[in-house]
C-alpha cells in the first residue's frame, strides 16, 4: 500500500510541474503556475519521509531531514524577500548553481555506495558529477560577475585549453566506464576537479551583455544533472522534474542565442561574447539634443501611438508602477499604448516582463520584438526608459561593434524618440549608443522614477 502512495504522489507532483511550467508561459498565471508547482514538490518530498522503503526498511535521520529541510527553506524565503528586482539574475545564479552542487554531491555518494556498479550504472553517475559541477562553478562566477565583483578574463589561448579541458574530462569519464579499474575511487575527484575548473574558465571571458544567454545555459545544466539523479533513484518526479528544468532551460539558450545572433557551441567553448572588436566611437562633434519635460508631456499627450521599451533602468529606479500609471494617464486622453519588449532586456529573459507584471500591466500590451519593429514607422513617439544595448543602432551599422548582428529595437524608426537615462553612461555592453546622437532623438535626463513622476503631473496639468 505504501508504494502505491508513493507512486501515486510522485505521479501528482509530476502533472503538477508540468500544469506550473504551463501557467508560467503568462504573467497572469505565472504566481499560480510557481504555487502549484511548489505544491507538488511539498507533496513528493512529505510522501517520500512517510512512504519509501528500502529492503523494507523505512527512511531514516527524518529529524536531520527535516532540520536541514527547514534551515533551507528559511535561508532561501530571506533571501527570496530581500532580493531587489535588479539583482535577481545574480539569486537565479546562485539558487541555479546549488542545484548543481546537489546533483555533484549526489553523485558522489552513490558512486561510493557501489563503486563496482554496472557500465550503464557509472555513465549516469558520472554524468551526474560532471554537470552538475560546471553548473555549479559556471553559476557562481555568473553570480560574481553579475554582481560586478569579478572582471572579464579574456586570452586566446582559454578557448583551447577549455577545448581540452572538456576532451579530457570526456576521455577520463569514457575510460572509467568501460574499465573502472583504471582510476579507481580517485576518479571522482579527478573528474569533480576538471569539471569545477572548466565551469570557471568557460564563463569567465563572456561579457556582460551576454550573461542572459550563459544563465539559460546553466540552468538546462542543472536540470539535465537532477534527472541523472532521478535515473539513479528510480524517482518520477525528480526525474520529471530535471527534464523539464533541462528542456526549457536549453530551449531558452537557443532562443536567447538567436535573440543575440551568438553561436551556442561558442558559448560551451568559452568564447561567447569575447570576440567582438572596439565598437566605433562616436566623433568629437556629436551633440546629444535634450528636451523639457513640458515638451515631453505635450508629445506624448497628443500622440496617436507611444511604445514605452523598458530596460534594466526601469528596475534599478522601481518605476514600473508610476510608468503604468504613465501609460494610463496617457490611454484617458484616447492614446493607443503598448510596451516593446527585447528578450534580453535587463539582465535575464524575461526580466522586463516579471518587472511589468508586478505592476499589473495587462499583458497584451507587452509586444516581442518581432512584433514592435514593424509598428515602429506608425509610432508617434518612443519612450525608452533606461534600456540601452538593446536599442543600438551599432546592432546593425557597426561590423566592428561586439553587438554588431545582434537583433534590437529599432526604435530610431519612429517619428520621434525620447531616452530617459540618469546620463550619457554606456550601456551592459560598455560600448557608446549612436541612438543618442541621431536627429529624431531627444535625451530627457534624470532618474526614471522621478522623471516619469513629472512627466505624469506634466499631463495632468495639460
């Protein structure tokens, strides 16, 4: 009976990952989605305490169980609640990478559990360690150098020697397969080093403006790591579960390399990002043109059509909410409002969209990028609110720019463009933006949220 529970609950909480990855694909549904999927977790993890049995035996240490159950959950509830919504790529790393020091940490216990396991057995396990460790040491450098403590490292010769690296690993791993004999217990820790070393040096010569493309990449790393871990259980919904993390998350990388037109096999080599030349640099005769809030208030209120682009400095200012109460305001006075999206604006896919949804924007008026570029010659006006790299006309006229080839918003297309922005600062990528300098384009300088605040009592008073 206890195992027909068990296979029961494991069978829920799998439908139940599933049905949460579906209401993620809406931000209406997505705090749903997340609560359904935690609730099938919740019932897996009670079943599994209450029910599994090994050689008739029931689990054991459920006091230790529950003790580390709850300082995790404590730990990860703070950090969760403080995070700002800025620097919620560097908790995405950070959670990510645990995950793969799990799957590692799995590995290694079952491989000296039973150390003369079956080929197929030894593949699994070591596949498992292998992941799971340049996901977790790919994770905490993406952590450090989203959070800006660790610089760039960028050598020619890394590309190579990561090259070999992941040969090495391959060969050892392929060897001890086959004869387990050759390396004995020390290959373990032969493979867990490598593999800790070449998720440090293949994340270490990205660039920051591609670290969306790496966290997707990860994450599939992840999840690819916690079903190996569910092979080795026999555990449906462990195993469900890393398929479905592993899945996404590498559908997520494809589409984000396309979203960048970067290669994905550059960026397991290491040299994603790294090979761009010097972006042309604007010449000494360039005048950024400026313009009054009172001017910006006046365009905008008797537009027929204004795209707000947001970007990451709209989180870093909070001003998703007065910018929704902008684009209200606007829609009472008969002006036709949408929000044009860039995959990778911000710092993570779907960074903008989460950061809107807070704010309660209705969905529908958030349109991709493939849709905005062709409604940007009927626009009126363009409001861009902090983003930067990704409406950089150098995407498309500079060959020498490190984003040359990389899809943008192609905001310069529209009858007028305003860019709210603290300053004349480059943007992620450290590279200046044309779109400042071109004619139809006026600068409104200052904090978004403050800015976006006048630009709303302006209106009011119209």
């Amino acid at each position: 009976m206890s195992t027909f529970l068990l296979e029961f609950s494991y069978l829920i909480g799998s439908v139940t990952f599933i049905l949460g990855l579906k209401m993620l694909s809406s931000p209406d549904s997505a705090r749903k989605g997340n609560l359904v999927a935690a609730g099938g977790m919740a019932l897996a993890i009670v079943a599994t305490i209450l029910f599994h049995e090994k050689d008739g035996q029931p689990i054991g240490n459920i006091p230790w169980i529950i003790a580390a159950m709850a300082i995790g959950t404590v730990i990860g509830w703070m950090m969760a609640m403080k995070v700002k919504m800025t620097a919620m790529p560097q908790m995405v790393s950070f959670f990510n990478g645990m995950g793969g020091a799990c799957a590692a940490i799995i590995s290694i216990v079952e491989f000296n559990a039973h150390p003369e396991g079956s080929p197929g057995y030894l593949l699994v396990v070591f596949l498992g360690l292998v992941i799971g460790s340049v996901s977790f040491s790919g994770s905490m450098v993406a952590y450090g150098k989203l959070d800006e403590k660790i610089k760039d490292l960028s050598a020619r010769f890394l590309t190579w020697f990561n090259l070999l690296l992941l040969f090495l690993i391959f060969a050892i791993l392929g060897v001890a397969v086959a004869a387990p004999d050759t390396f004995g217990h020390s290959v373990v820790w032969i493979l867990l080093t490598l593999s800790f070393l070449y998720g440090v040096l293949f994340v270490m010569p990205i660039g920051g403006a591609d670290m969306p493309v790496v966290i997707s990449l990860l994450n599939s790393f992840t999840g690819m790591a916690a079903a190996f871990g569910g092979f080795l259980y026999g555990n449906q919904v462990m195993l469900t579960g890393g398929i479905l993390v592993g899945s996404a998350g590498t559908i997520l990388t494809v589409l984000m390399c396309k979203a960048m037109n970067r290669s994905l096999l550059n960026v397991i080599i290491g040299s994603f990002g790294g090979g761009g030349g010097a972006a042309r640099q604007g010449s000494g005769d360039q005048v950024a043109k400026e313009i009054s809030l009172t001017d910006s208030a006046i365009l905008c209120a008797y537009a027929s059509k204004v795209s707000i682009v947001p970007g990451y400095g709209l989180a870093v200012a909070q001003a998703q909410h007065i910018c929704h109460e902008f684009e209200k305001n606007l829609e009472s006075r008969g002006v036709e409002v949408t929000y044009a999206i860039h995959p990778v604006a911000g710092r993570m896919p779907g960074h903008m969209n989460v950061l809107l949804a807070e704010a309660d924007v209705p969905y529908p008026k958030l349109v991709e990028m493939e849709d905005a570029n062709p409604q940007m010659p009927s626009t009126d006006v363009v409001i861009v609110v902090g983003a930067n790299d990704v409406v950089n006309p150098a995407a498309e006229n500079d060959p020498g720019s490190p984003i040359y080839g990389m899809p943008v918003l192609k905001v310069w297309d529209a009858k007028n463009t305003i860019v709210l922005k603290r300053s004349m600062r480059a943007g992620y990528a450290g590279i200046e933006n044309e779109l400042f300098f071109l004619p139809k384009t006026k600068m409104l300088f200052g904090d978004a949220k403050d800015t976006l605040q006048k630009l709303v009592g302006e209106l009011k008073d119209l």
